[in-house]
C-alpha cells in the first residue's frame, strides 16, 4: 500500500529530506529571531502602557501574563495546524502579520489611552497577544519543516527549543541594555515590523518562491504615521519614563516636569525659593521649623526629578550641599538643559544611582537632613519604604538630623498608614502634615488623600513653628503628631524588604491634570 500523506502535503521522493528550502541555518535563525521579537514586544510595551497605568506591579504582571498567555497559544496552534497545513503556507503569513500589527501597536495603544480609556486594557491585551501569538508559532512551523524522521524528533525539537529560549534572552538584553535608551518605543516597534515583514517576504521567497503582499507593507506605512499623530507623545522618552517639560502660562520662568502623565516638578528658573506645589511648601515649612536661620545643610535627596528642593536650600542656606541619588539619567539630562550649567555650582551633586544604593554608600552621620521624594510615575519604589531601608536613613543622620519624606496616598491611605507605621517603629519622633478633608472625628482622620509629608528625628522637632510655617505658605495643611497619629496607623502592618505589597497597598488617582 502506498503510503498516505495530507492533501496539502507535495509528494517527496524516497530517502529525500522535506526541508521545502528552509536550510538547518536558516531554522535556527528564524526561531531565534522571532522568540527575540515577543520578548522585545513585550518590554516595549510596557513603556506604552506606564503613562496610562503606571510602570506597577500590576501592570507588569498583566503584560508578561498576556505574553506567556500568547506563547502558549501560539506554540499549541502553531504546531496543530502545522500538522494539517502545508507549513510552507503559514510560515510567511505568521511572521508579515505580526509584523503589520507590532507596527501598529504604538498608534493603536495611544490612541485608544486618550480616546477610549474604558476599552485600553482590552486594546493593549489584543495589541500584545495577537502578534506574540503569531511569533510563537513560528517555532513548531519550523519544527514541522525540518523533520524528516522519528529518529530524530528529540534532537530538532531540542535545539530549535534551545535557540527560542536563548533568542528570548537575546531579545530581553538588547532592548533593555541597548534599543530603549538609544530610541523611541514608537521607532523600536516600527523598525521590528518592517524586519519581521521583510523576513516574511524572504522565507515566502525561499519556501513557495513567492514575494509578500503590498497590504503589508502599506499596513507599515500606516503605523509609521499614525504613530507620529497618536496623541500622548513624549518630548522624550527616557529609560524609566515619558518626560514632557511644559511651560507655565502664568509664569514667565516656571516649568512643569512631566512623568508619564503626572506632574512631578515644578521648577521656576529664575527664582528658586519659589514654591509652586503645596507638599514641596510643606516640606520646606518643616525644613525651615528643624533648623531655625539660614546655617547651611548637608543634605541627601531620594530622587531628584527637577532639584526644586535642592535649589530651595541653596538659595536660602548659602554653602549648603546637597547630594542627589536619581535612577533615571534621562530626568537628570532634562534637569540639566533645563537649569543650565549652575547646578554645580549651588552646592548640588547629582548622581545617577538607585538610591538604596546610595544610602549605603554614605557615612554613618553624615547627613543634617535626608529628603525622600522618590517616585516612579505612579509608583513608589518599595525598597525605599522599608523599616531596612529607614534604618539606612537613620544610620547617616547626624544626632540632631531629620528626615522629610513625601508620601502619597489615595482613599483609604492603607500605603502612608504603613509607612508611618513603619518609620514610627524606626524614629522615636514622627509627626505628619496633609489637607484635611473636612471629615471625620479626629485631626488625623480628617487627613485627606494626595501628597502627605512626613517629617522624623531622633530628637523632637518644634511642630508649632512647623504649623505656623504651614500657615504662612498658606499650604492649608495641618500636622498630626503622638496619640492622634498612633489612632491613625491604627494597625497598619509594618514594610519590610521580606514583605512590602506597596503596589497593593497603595490606591492610585490618575488625574489628567497631574500629580
């Protein structure tokens, strides 16, 4: 009996390999290629999402959920209609159609952001899955064209699977390393389209010796487009963020340094002791209550964003130093075209660093004061809110040396009640100052939402002349201390670096108007 092959299958002489001109070579580059691109697809995308949803926890387990989700799916149809398909017909299509749609992704996510925000999760879980989905499958079509016999299953899948896992790895490395801090995102995923659908055009050539289909390469004009007219681009992109500097229409000199959507500072260029937001008003009313006069400090800055505060201390306590750990060199780029080349100059060192790594490489009190106003877009970076990390703090404060940190919070404030808490079980004096919100039976209950500055020491801090200082800014604030402050954390479980949920703790408010 002859044997019996599937209707797409073509008739193969005896003894000769069914590898339909795809070479051993090019195998293993395809697979490679295509498990690099999920994961650069991946990466990419959660740098899109962090101005709408925040670079959270929660957003990165959703995007490498719908990743897996779409390898998965991928793999399991990619190999089952491999083996009732020619594989020659799927391989081209698999990669041109991802291709046309990773184009997309960039116009498409912002797009729906601004004018469809109900339906982002939806759009941004399709946008990921459908062409993750498509790269996956190419792997068990490459699978299906190179074997030629049983014998030899375990060596073809085995290294085929061995180069998707180093592709991946590939892909991870050169897009974080390398692709995000030297382009766009929208250029990233517009360039990785136009490869993938050249690469279709090449392996239909090779495989069926026919050419890709202009539909694809007028669906890559269509996204190279759209994305440069999608509303909510960046002035720049840096590593961490989607920075944007917008000018003060009330004030000649004032500018707003914008982080993925929120306000994070505000700087005026030409007067430095001027103070736009309440909470940094706040923290300086506190400053100012700590150490009566204008003697110089010396001072470490968790995060750096504008050095608004950092220039405010130059310009009131003349020979004051101030060192600033900021993660993100791209904000201290910005800062620094921004500001000019004065920074220097007032006594203000910028390092670019995290900053747990930069408490630990400070002297044991060496600080007069510690200012914590670190914040990843949306987020907080936990490490920096834990009883190990306060205690760092406390290590490089002076005897007499205070820390002043900007929290924030919404609704239940679940996230300042635990960090209160927690910084509470590390200073012998803490206080906190907020809005109050109108409500609720006590001072600290009446505390409302938004930024709160907390204010800690080894020795007691004289909270009259801060309240007096709250009221001459006229920030509207009022501080909360001892048993008020204790009824409030109630109990608030404690952050440490072995358990610190701060993505679930904390409530996000994201409105358009920032921070």
């Amino acid at each position: 009996m002859a044997p019996v092959t599937g209707p797409s299958s073509p008739p193969v002489a005896e003894g000769t390999p069914r590898h339909h001109g795809l070479g051993p070579g090019a195998a293993v580059v395809l697979v490679f290629c295509s498990s690099a691109a999920v994961l650069v697809v991946e990466i990419v995308a959660l740098r899109l999402l962090a101005p709408y949803l925040g670079l959270t926890l929660e957003t990165s387990t959703l995007v490498i959920g719908i990743a897996l989700t779409a390898i998965a799916l991928g793999s399991w149809l990619g190999g089952r209609i491999a083996d009732q398909v020619d594989p020659r017909r799927l391989l081209g299509p698999s990669l041109g159609m991802s291709g046309a749609v990773v184009a997309l992704i960039p116009a498409v996510l912002r797009t729906a952001a601004e004018w469809a925000p109900a339906v982002l999760l939806l759009v941004a879980s399709l946008t990921i899955l459908v062409p993750a989905a498509l790269l996956s499958a190419v792997t068990p079509i490459v699978t299906k064209l190179r074997l030629t016999s049983l014998a030899e299953t375990g060596t073809v899948v085995g290294r085929l699977s061995g180069v998707g896992t180093a592709g991946a790895i590939a892909g991870t490395v050169l897009t974080g390393f390398v692709l995000v801090s030297r382009f766009p995102v929208s250029a990233i995923l517009i360039g990785l389209g136009i490869l993938l659908v050249a690469g279709s055009a090449l392996v239909s050539w090779r495989t069926r010796g026919r050419r890709g289909t202009p539909a694809l390469a007028l669906v890559l004009v269509a996204g190279g487009l759209g994305s440069t007219v999608a509303p909510g681009g960046c002035d720049t992109e840096t590593r961490y963020h989607c920075a944007r500097i917008v000018a003060d229409p009330d004030r000649g000199s004032g500018r707003t340094l914008v982080l993925d959507g929120l306000r994070h500072s505000y700087v005026d260029i030409d007067d430095p002791t001027f103070l736009k937001f309440a909470y940094v008003r706040a923290m300086a009313s506190v400053v100012d209550a700590a150490f009566p006069g204008d003697r110089p400090l010396a001072a470490y800055h968790l995060g750096g964003g504008g050095l608004t505060f950092p220039r405010y201390l130059a310009a009131t306590r003349p020979g004051s130093h101030s060192l600033v750990s900021e993660i993100d060199s791209g904000v201290v780029g910005i800062t620094r075209d921004l500001l000019g080349p004065g920074v220097e100059a007032a006594g203000i060192e910028v390092r670019v660093e995290d900053g747990r790594l930069g408490l630990r490489r400070l002297d044991a009190g060496s600080r007069d004061l510690v200012v914590g106003d670190a914040f990843g877009g949306v987020s907080v970076p936990w490490h920096l809110t834990t009883a190990e990390a306060l205690s760092d703090i406390r290590r490089v404060l002076d005897e007499d040396g205070l820390y002043v940190a900007n929290l924030i919070d919404h609704g239940g404030l679940a996230f300042a009640r635990a960090e209160v808490a927690t910084i509470g079980e590390t200073f012998p004096h803490v206080a906190l100052a907020g809005r109050p919100s109108g409500t609720g039976s006590g001072p600290a209950a009446a505390l409302a939402g938004g930024n709160l500055v907390v204010l800690a020491s080894d020795r007691p801090v004289d909270l009259e002349a801060a309240q007096e200082a709250l009221d001459a800014r006229q920030t509207g604030w009022q501080i909360v201390a001892g048993d008020d402050l204790t009824a409030w954390t109630g109990d608030a479980r404690l952050l440490t670096d072995d358990h610190a949920p701060v993505d679930q703790l904390l409530q996000p408010y994201r409105p358009r108007s920032g921070r």
